[in-house]
C-alpha cells in the first residue's frame, strides 16, 4: 500500500516571502501521480498543482512550483510571493496511474500555512 | 450548480442513529468518490463508483456503513447505529471519464457530529 507523510503540521511564512512544503511518500508503482492540494476553512479541496512521476520536469503554476525527486520519494511544493489568500492547510496526494479508472487518492495528514502580514 | 454539492453541510446525530449524507456530483461525471476526514488528518478514502456500481468499496470501515448511486448520478452515503467515532468531515469528488488522468473535483463536505 502506498503512504503519504507529511512532517510538518504548521508553517508560517511572512507575507510576499517563499515558503516550501515538504512531503515523502512510499510506493512500489512506477508509474503514479502526485498533487497537493489547499483546503480552506470552507473544507473544499482545492487542487494546486499536479506531477505525473514519468516526468522528470518539475511541474509549475504561477507561484506554485514543486521539486520532485523520484529517487528519494519527495515531493515538496514552495510558495513564492506568498499572499494572504494562500493560509489554509496543504495536503500531499498520491495517486496510483495503472488503476484505470480508479483514480483513489491517497494523502498526507496535512500542513497548516500561516501567512503574517 | 456547476461544482459538487453536499448535503447538509452539518449534521448532529445522537449515538445509535441512523444518518444518510448526499452528493450531487457534477452533471456528466461517471465517476463519484467518498472520503472520511477525521479530526487533524488528511482525508481517508471510503468508496469508489464507476456509474451505478460500487467498484472499490475496500475503504468502509465496517458494515455499519453503506452507499448508494442508483441511477449514476446523485450519492447516498448511509450511516448505521452511529458511532461518536463516526464523527468527521465527510468529503464527496467526482471526476469525469476519459482516457488518461482526468481531474477529481471535491465538494465542501458535510461534517458529522456525533453526541
């Protein structure tokens, strides 16, 4: 089975400064998915940004960039430019890519952003 | 609506009783997903469908729990003799088909209290 492990349970960061996320996860799957996602104090999940393991490139979305390094199983997502909209808890997600149709994500028990004005 | 939507947003239960939570998935999506968030942990996969039937269901704690899509749209997941360890945020996504990766949206959850 696989696992997710995030071992940060808080971060804060001054606002307009980088911060990043760290997150490890175990498979034995080749070929997977990893995401994080945001979920705000309204508890919707809200997906920040995706990397498919068979790419080596390191995904990025405007101030969202993740370091993927397959190897050693990490996964860290860093915030540039933090804004006040981005507090809210950050969850690391695995997702198998072989299940066909199964898309079941597994997840990390979360980092909660503090933004400091 | 055009996202996933869930209710009741809050429900309070006492011990023993029966709950039934509803998704509405949005229009168009054959696949529907329900997860269990406990109190500081990330959410826990439940139950998976494909259309009508329940393909993945190995994430049920026990029998107590039990869901429905009968006509492949709208979800019901039933709660039986409930449980103050029952109590949790109870998150529904649902994602369209399609070859390849396609993306789960999720609604914003009913939180279940059980006193």
């Amino acid at each position: 089975a696989q696992t997710v492990t995030q071992s940060q349970p808080e971060m804060s960061v001054q606002e307009a400064e980088t911060v990043t996320l760290s997150c490890t996860y175990d498979t034995s799957e080749s070929d997977y998915y990893l995401f994080w996602y945001k979920q705000p104090p309204s508890r919707q999940m809200i997906l920040v940004i995706r990397q498919e393991a068979y790419k080596q490139q390191n995904a990025t979305e405007n101030r969202f960039s993740v370091n993927f390094q397959k190897a050693a199983k990490s996964f860290s997502l860093k915030i540039s430019d933090s804004q006040l909209g981005d507090a809210a808890m950050y969850f690391c997600a695995y997702r198998s890519a072989s299940n066909f149709g199964n898309e079941k994500l597994t997840f990390g028990t979360g980092t909660r952003l503090t933004i400091i004005p | 609506g055009a996202g996933v939507s869930q209710t009741p947003s809050n429900k309070v239960t006492e011990k023993g009783k029966y709950v039934e939570l509803r998704c509405d998935p949005i229009s168009g999506h054959t696949a529907l997903y329900w997860y269990r968030q406990s109190l500081g942990q990330g959410p826990e996969f439940l139950i998976y469908f494909q259309g009508t039937g329940a393909a993945d269901d190995s994430g049920l704690p026990n029998d107590r729990f039990f869901a429905v899509r009968p006509e492949g749209s709208v979800s019901t997941l039933k709660i039986q003799r409930t449980e103050r360890g029952d109590s949790a945020v109870y998150l529904c996504a649902s994602s369209p088909p399609g070859q390849g990766y396609t993306e789960a949206f999720f609604g914003q959850g009913t939180r279940l209290t059980v006193v």
